[in-house]
C-alpha cells in the first residue's frame, strides 16, 4: 500500500446558505485545489458524500455534475456516497484506500448538503429515515428521540443520577460552543452556559435544544494523492496513516447502544492500521451529533472507561488544553452539521490542527489526529487517523 | 433460501393480535425484528415462532418535536421482550410528564396500531405498542 498524503484542505463557511449543494461542493473543492497547488484537470477521481439530494433540492446523480462543475475530464469517474451522517468519511475511506492500492494517483473527495432549504419537519422526518423503515420508523421516532433513549439507558446502566449526567451533557455542549467561537467558519460562534442548555426547550427527553446540533448547509473537501509526481512540500506533509470503518444493523438489534460495537470494531481497525492506540491520539473530532453522543464517542475510541466519560468533561480532559481535546472546530455541536459535509469537515479540522493553522484553538503541537463518524442510529461507524 | 418471515407476513400476524419473530435453529436465539440470517450465528435456517407479547421497558424519550405526520408529545420506548429481543414502539395510555426514569424495568404488554401512509413510506405501516402492567 502507497502511503496517501493529504494534498489539499478546503471548506465552505457552514450555516445557513443561499448556495446551491453544487456551488458549495464547488467553492470547498476549488479551496482544496488551490490549497494542494494541484490543477483540477489532475484529478482522476470525484467522490462526494451526500444524503438528502434528493429531498433538499431535487438532486440524484450529483457527482457527474460536480465533475462537470469543476471542469474534469470525462474519464473521471464520479460517485455519490450515501452512509446517513458519515457518508464523506466514507468518501474519504474509500478514496484513500483506492489512493494507496494505485488505482488513482489524485483524487477529489468531499461532501456537501443543504438541510436548512428544507425546514425542520421535512428535515425531521428525512433524519428519521436513519431508523429502519419498517420496524422503528413508524413508532414517530426521531434523530434526537434515538439519542435521548440512549442518554436514558447510559444513565440507568451506570447508575448517574440523570440530573448529574445532564449537567455533564450540558458541559460538552458549553466547550464546544466556546471552541466553534474561536472558528470563522463554524454556524455558531457564541459561547454559551450550563444554564443556556439546561433552560432550552426540551426536544426528546433528556436532550433540550441546546443538546442538539443544528441543522445546517456546508461542503468541505479534500485533495489526496500519492506516486512521485505527488510529493507535498514541507517536511511533514499530513498522510492517512489509518482506516476502519464497521456496520451494525437497526437499533432494536443492537439493543445496549451505550457501547457502539461499530465503533469499537471500526476504531480498532484504524489504529492497528496506524499502529498507534488511543493513547498516542493528540488531537480528536467525533460525532457529537447530540451531547450524549459525545460522551459516548468518548469512551468508545478508548479515551475514558465505559461509564466515566461525563466525569472526564467535568474535569476539563477533553478541553482545547486538556489530556485529549475533543472537536476543536465546534463539533457538529457549534461548527454545525450538514450532514452530508460532516465527515470532510471534521477531517479538514484535523489536517488544519495537525498543519498548526488553527489560530486561537490549535492545539499545540498535535501530531496524530483522529476522525470519529457515526451514521444513523450507530449503523455505521468510519474512523481515519491523520498524521504527520 | 426462503425467508422465513417477510415483514408483509410479520405486519399480518400483528394484525391478528398475534406477535411473530424468528427462532434460529443453529443457535436457538430469538430474532426480532425478523432478518435473513441470525444475528448472532449468522445461520440461515430460521424459523417463525409466536413470541409472548410481553416485556419490560428498558429506555424511552418523550418525543417533542416531530417529523411531519406525527402529532407530539408522545412516548417512544425500546422493550426487551422476555424471550429476549429488544422492540421500539410507543408507550399509551401516559401522560409524557409522567415518563420519567422509574419507566426503565416496568414490565409491559405488547400490541400494535396502523400508522398512515406518507409519500415515502411504502404504504401503510405498523407500529408496536406497549400498556404498562400493574401500578
């Protein structure tokens, strides 16, 4: 296998857009173009994470016309990847290890979504199509309803007093709202209290507003390459040093969610393809879809004990100066989450940290950094280790 | 292979008040909801089985906001049956103020209701219910 560096890095502001997913998908990519120094006509290969097309603006079959959008030649190849919220890191995936078996020398990869043009009972309702069509989808359930039901069975299966695990929760949305504050591009760039959270409207007991991430609209992208024509400048280039990605079925068959077996079978893929363990991990960003996600994502990647991970907020572990910074960026908390871009996004994020480009949230001197994506109700579970 | 229990046949039993899963005849696990294969032995010879309907909650939320079509509040819970499978369906007859924490062990009985058709849900559905047995 070729080692596959990371050539290029770009990233639409996320929030709310006039932009068409096309446009975004366009500007993220030129971005990654211009930051790898590689013309568009290298590229022999587009893939794009994306989930509701379809719902949002009409759209199949994007990626052909993204190609034709950025001026590629019609021998490349383009493909849209659908894996509900983690459908760019397995954009990513798929292209690096296509990348490192030399089928392509450089490749495009990215995601883009525009959730906001559909308004929030659409929105909800597309969401919930995570959840198997006909054995949970009808019962009403939603995004937030399956987390919350996880935030309950956590608390009971480790006996935390839910009052206790809130204000935990709550603690996780307040450090990632300060961090998206320190970043230009995130949706939301306010700090925010415990008591901001803990006064927001209840969405699905126990999750309140606050505990949830907003829908949002972005694209980011990346340019990875590998073969000597391809060699970065600088003397630590960014490479994907390791993969792993893992699948489960439907919630009901889960059932104890508390402990993500995608996760754990996906993350220990990555690392032993890495060759590192969590504990050489300087730098993450998971899925923190909704504050308990966090929390979970936390213990799962190895960071915490099964059960100790709402402990480790409240004692600063994973805060910008803590033993593990957790979502520097905002997380999908503060930075937002158009879902289709999540994965690409959070992967920008981490080849910024590890580039040192972040400004006021670097986080100092991270060499190996860890992308956590989770899609629908803990179906799919895709991790890439960066490194430099 | 011959799927031992399609979801059209899975739906015809609810509405015959009956509550159809799987038995694996490599590994004797009880399956539902119904898949192709076991999923703890991965054998493919299964069989249908008449589960008891009842079962005791071992999560829920309250859903507040919902997806167009549903009318909020109501209670959305996960069930372990007691032969073992763990069902999501909506918990009735509860105010949503009262679905707190000591829902979590509270044993109940299973039904089902029709859930209307939207424009991407295949037609009609079904969905699981569950009453709360005793105080």
């Amino acid at each position: 296998m070729r080692k596959v560096y990371v050539l290029g890095a770009g990233m639409t502001p996320f929030g709310v857009s006039e932009k068409t997913s096309m446009e975004m998908f366009a500007e993220a990519s030129f971005a990654a173009c211009e930051d790898s120094g590689l013309a568009p006509k290298e590229i022999q290969a587009l893939f794009v994470g994306n989930v509701l097309g379809d719902f949002e603006e009409g759209q199949i079959n994007m990626a052909p016309f993204l190609a034709a959008e950025m001026g590629l030649s019609s021998e490349v190849p383009a493909v849209r990847i659908e894996n509900a919220c983690a459908s760019s890191t397995v954009a990513i995936r798929n292209a690096a290890l296509l990348v490192a078996s030399g089928v392509y020398d450089v490749v495009l990869v990215g995601g883009t979504e525009r959730t906001t043009v559909m308004g929030t009972p659409l929105a909800t309702r597309t969401f919930a199509m995570g959840s198997h069509c006909r054995y949970e989808e009808p019962t009403g359930i939603t995004f937030p309803g399956i987390f919350g039901m996880a935030a309950h069975l956590y608390a009971n299966k480790y006996s935390i007093p839910l009052d206790t695990l809130k204000r935990q929760m709550a603690l996780v949305a307040v450090k990632n709202h300060h961090n998206g504050s320190k970043n230009p591009l995130a949706h939301f760039r306010k700090e925010i209290t415990v008591e901001t959270v803990l006064g927001s409207f209840m969405v699905a007991d126990p999750l309140q507003l606050y505990d949830c991430c907003p829908f949002s609209d972005g694209a980011a992208a990346l340019i990875l390459a590998a073969g000597a024509r391809f060699r970065p400048r600088g003397k630590k280039p960014v490479v994907i040093s390791g993969v792993g990605q893992a699948s489960a079925g439907s919630m009901c068959l889960q059932k104890d969610v508390t402990r993500s077996r995608a996760r754990e079978a996906s993350v220990r893929q990555a690392y032993r393809m890495a060759g590192i363990g969590p504990e050489d991990v300087d730098v993450c960003e998971l899925h923190d879809c909704f504050t308990i996600a966090e929390i979970l994502a936390t213990e799962g990647l190895g960071f915490f004990e099964f059960g100790k991970g709402g402990e480790a907020v409240e004692h600063g572990e994973t805060s910008l100066k803590g033993r593990i910074p957790v979502n520097p960026s905002g997380g999908l908390k503060a930075k937002g989450h158009p879902i289709g871009a999540t994965g690409a996004a959070q992967a920008y994020e981490i080849v910024k940290q590890l580039r040192g480009e972040c400004g006021d949230r670097q986080v100092g001197g991270a060499t190996v950094g860890l992308v956590d994506t989770l899609g629908g109700e803990f179906g799919t579970v895709c991790n890439l280790v960066f490194s430099r | 292979m011959t799927r031992a229990l399609t979801y059209s046949a899975y739906k015809d039993g609810l509405a015959k008040g009956v509550l159809r899963g799987l038995r694996c005849n490599s590994c004797r696990e009880h399956i539902l909801p119904p898949t192709a294969a076991c999923p703890k032995c991965g054998g493919s010879d299964l069989k249908v089985a008449d589960f008891s309907p009842r079962g005791k909650i071992t999560t829920f939320t309250v859903v507040r906001v919902a997806a167009a079509g549903f009318q909020p509040p109501f209670v959305v819970a996960m069930v372990e049956l007691d032969q073992g499978p763990w069902i999501m369906g909506t918990v009735k007859r509860i105010q949503p103020e009262a679905a707190a924490m000591g829902l979590i062990g509270r044993r109940v009985s299973v039904g089902s209701e029709r859930t209307a058709a939207d424009p991407y849900s295949g037609g009609e559905g079904v969905s699981l219910t569950f009453e709360l047995e005793g105080k």
